[in-house]
C-alpha cells in the first residue's frame, strides 16, 4: 500500500514552490498526497519565519500533533524551510516529536532523511551553515538550489507554474530574516532555467512566474565576461512554444534597471505587471530600514517604470509600525499609497525577528494597537486607490487567463453547466466570471462590467452574457484582505 504524505505549507511563493517540489520527488517514491495530518506516515510543515506569527503557527500545530504522535510513534513528523533552517535545535526543544529539521538549502535531502529516520529511528537534522559561519563559498554550497525535474502532476494548476531563478538574498534589510534563512543570493544558470521552462511548456503550462527575493537582481555569470541578467533571461525565455504568459517577482526598487523595463516593454509575453515593495514612506523610516533608497528616488522609480512600460501595472509591500514610526512618519506612507497609484499593496504589522540587525539595534517601540490601527488605516487608503483603479477598468475588455472555479464556486458545486470563474488579467488584476468549466487554462476576453476594490467581475466578451450572482466575493489578496474593513462592491448596471 502505498505511503501516505500530508504537507502544510505557509510563507511565500518560494515556499509554495519548494512544497511542490517535495511532493513531486516523495511521490516519485511512492507517496500519496492527502489531505489529513492524521492518517498520513508522514506529516510535513513547510514553514515561514518572516513574521512571527507564522512561527506561531506552525509551532501550535506541532503541539496538536504531540498525543497523535505519542499513540503512533512510526509516524514521521518534519519541519522544513524557513524556521527549520533559524530555530534549529530549538525546533526538537519546543517539540520533541519532530524527527527531522530539515532547512531551505537541504530539501533535496528529505527523502534520505526520511529513510534514515525509519532505519534508525533517530532524528535528522539538515541545515546550512549560518553566514558567519564560513566563507562565503561554504556558505554557499551549503544553501544548494533545489530544482529537481518537474512533473505536471504536482501543481495545483497545469497550466502555471513557478521557476525559481534565484535563491538567498544580500541585501540585509534590517528587519528581515530572509537573508540568513535562505543565505546567499546565487542566481541558478539561465540555461537551466530555459530548459525547465522548455519542459513546463511541453507539459502544457502557459504561464511562467520567475522567482527571486530581488528577481531584477539577477545576474549569471556564463564566464564570457557578459553576465546574463534578468532583461536577457526574459529574452531568452520569450520564445518558448507555448508559453503565453510571463511574470517576476518580487522586485527590488534599486535594481529596476532601464534594460528590464525596456525588455518588459518590447517582449510580448512578459505581463506589464511589477511587484516593487517600498515599505515606507518616510526617508528616516527607509534609512533604519537600510532599504539603500529614498521616497524621492522610489517615485523616480515609479515614473520610469510608467514611462518606459505604458500601462503598466505596479504593487508593493509596506510595513507599519517599525521601529521608531512616528505618526509623522506613517502619514509619509499614507501620503505615498493614497498618490503612488499602486494597483494593490500588502501591508504587514512590523514583527521583530531576532537576529536581525533590526531587532539589535532598535527597540521595537510601536504599540500593538497602533500598529495595528495604521495598518486599516493604510489599508483603507489602498482599497480606496484599487478601487478607483479598477473602476477605470469597467467597460474595458481585458484577456484574463481562466485559472479555476471561484471561492464562492468552491463553495457551492454547480455541477457540469456554467460555473463562477476566476482568473488574472496580464496586468495581474483578479477577474471573475461566468463560464463552463472547459475555459479553465483558456486565455479569454472579457467584458469588465463591474467592480470591487479587490475583484473585477465581467463576461465573456464573445459569448453569452451569464449574469453574476448578487453574493459573490471578491477573490482577495490573502495579505491584502487582513483587517479590513469591508470591501465597497460598486454595481452597475447590466446589459
Ligand atoms: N524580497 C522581497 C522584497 O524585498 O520586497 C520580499 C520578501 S519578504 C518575504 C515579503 C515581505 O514581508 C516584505 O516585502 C516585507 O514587507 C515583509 N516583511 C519582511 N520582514 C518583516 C518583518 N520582520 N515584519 C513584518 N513584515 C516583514
Ligand atoms: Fe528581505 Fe530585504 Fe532581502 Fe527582501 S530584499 S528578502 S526584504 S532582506
């Protein structure tokens, strides 16, 4: 009978993609993917350490776990990822019925650890070094990029996929984590990363996301003296049959080069959409933040992106409530979102990481409630701009890549006839529609008849008009829908 796997994965796309490619090789080795912790042999948690809230998480799940573990002590119990590779040890003190830590630069190593764990019944541990440890080369192998062979049957979606192009990252902001849990940055050879997107696209994928903590820092050295660069990577990538749709993220603002937006510009199947987190209004706030760049030189940033991209999507990360934010400096962010015409943003509540040059320097001095009351209160200026961005988009036709049934269809199986839909446009604005079930992976226009400041709901523009019911929801940015304050859904009238 075969093995029976259960995966819980939280944090980033990074993530998400590290997940499925966990299943994908365990299921090479027989597994079977379910979807109960408590009937699998082995139960998974990939995990995030960007906030601390997310270590919460996981670390309450574990605790659930203990007595099923203590009744079935066979089954295996690993933690990967993020919070693996920066609690380490701490891990197995807080749970002591994990058998195996495994970090984000290990996870090539799960099944081996797995093996081991059954053999020996012993726990394994598999981390990187730190990066003070050694030098920076040991570091570096010691954080090994894990992209093994795709295999379409793993994603949740065939027809899109994430390729990683970059791993780690060097750019230290002072509150962050992600530096030392995912270690240096190291850009993965562009001729690998074409010939994955060959085999996504003989898989039939047709849209591909390149991944990158700072993915327009991309730079691979091929040893001609030229080092390969994002703008060239997406050149390279262009003319892959069958790919129609290509997107990057997540942006540094300092290294939106002339070159990338000029290449976004020219080369058809990159989306004009560009995910470009600030984080802050206020030059001080920047400055603690050591984000290497100024509000001043942000908008610069922006113009440019919107002179050399017409029509260009453009959204960003904010954090509120960091060290020493004063009422001051938090309006700089209000002023900046309610100007900056950002088609959405993700607002977090500044979460203090220890190890973090943040933490070491600077107390975390914002109440909670105040974080707390900025972040509706940034929020509620965001959804106000989305909404305007969006209700310029009503009457428009825009193509949007079907991707699945909606929430509100998730909920309530209509059976085989025409279903809620929903999908992206290529500016990455959230599309729902009605429509058989048969468009899922069709790129289709549609008809934007109205909207949200979260959702766009339209009609197919070359089929019948299939009205939509009065209780949809808006298919929400996961981060962007925390603590706000309800969403103004604006009717129109319908044809
Ligand atoms: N590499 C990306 C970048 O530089 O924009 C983002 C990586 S991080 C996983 C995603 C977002 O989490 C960041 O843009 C930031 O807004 C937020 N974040 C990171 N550390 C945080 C912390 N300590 N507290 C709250 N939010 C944090
Ligand atoms: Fe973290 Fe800054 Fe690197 Fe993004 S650029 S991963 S926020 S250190």
């Amino acid at each position: 009978m075969a093995k029976k796997l259960y995966i819980e994965t939280v944090g980033c796309q990074m993530n998400v993609l590290d997940s499925e490619l966990v299943v994908g090789s365990l299921r090479r080795q027989g597994y079977e993917l379910i979807h109960e912790a408590t009937e699998a042999d082995v139960i998974l948690f990939n995990t995030c350490s960007v906030r601390q809230h997310a270590e919460d998480k996981i670390y309450s799940a574990l605790g659930r776990l203990r007595r099923h573990k203590q009744r079935h002590p066979s089954k295996i119990v690993g933690v990967l990822g993020c919070m693996a590779q920066k609690d380490q040890e701490l891990v197995r003190r807080r749970a002591p019925h994990v058998d195996i830590v495994c970090g984000t630069g290990q996870l090539a190593r799960l099944p081996e650890l797995i093996a081991e764990v059954e053999r020996t019944g012993r726990p394994q541990l598999a981390l990187s070094l730190d990066r003070n440890e050694a030098s920076r080369p040991e570091v570096e192998r010691s954080f090994e990029s894990y992209d093994p062979l795709r295999d379409p049957s793993m994603r949740p979606s065939p027809f899109q996929a994430y390729v990683r192009i970059m791993i780690g990252c060097d750019k230290f902001c002072t509150y962050c984590i992600v530096p030392s849990v995912r270690g240096p940055e190291q850009s993965r050879p562009s001729e690998h990363i074409a010939a994955e997107v060959r085999q996504l696209a003989a898989e039939g994928c047709k849209e591909i996301t390149l991944l990158g903590q700072t993915v327009n820092s991309y730079k691979f050295d091929r040893g001609d003296g030229r080092p390969e660069r994002l703008s060239g990577l997406l050149a390279r990538v262009h003319d892959t049959t069958g790919i129609e749709r290509i997107k990057f993220i997540t942006n540094f603002p300092r290294d939106m080069s002339d070159d990338l937006l000029d290449a976004v510009r020219e080369l058809p199947k990159v989306c004009p959409y560009l995910h470009v987190p600030v984080q802050s209004g206020c030059n001080e706030v920047l400055r603690r933040m050591k984000r290497l760049y100024t509000v001043e030189y942000y908008r610069e940033m922006l113009e440019r992106c919107r002179e050399r991209v017409p029509g260009v999507a453009i959204s960003s990360d904010f954090i509120v409530g960091f060290c020493g934010e004063t009422e001051a400096s938090f309006q700089r962010s209000c002023d900046l979102v309610a100007t900056a015409g950002f088609k959405n943003s993700f607002i977090f509540k500044y979460s203090p990481r220890p190890g973090t040059k943040g933490d070491e320097l600077y107390a975390d001095d914002v109440p909670e409630e105040i974080k707390k009351r900025r972040n509706n209160d940034l929020l509620a200026i965001q959804n106000k701009v989305s909404l305007a961005d969006h209700l310029r988009l009503v009457g428009q036709t825009v193509q949007v890549l079907v991707e699945g049934p909606s929430k509100t269809a998730q909920k309530h199986d209509a059976g085989a006839g025409p279903r809620q839909l929903t999908g992206r446009t290529r500016t990455d604005h959230i599309v729902v529609l009605e429509g058989n079930p048969r468009l899922l992976g069709q790129t289709v226009d549609v008809l934007i008849e109205e909207a949200t400041a979260f959702t766009l709901f339209g009609m197919v523009a070359t089929g019948e008009h299939v009205g939509i019911g009065a209780d949809a929801h808006a298919e929400e940015e996961s981060c962007t829908i925390i603590e706000t304050q309800g969403s103004p859904r604006l009717s129109l009238p319908v044809i």
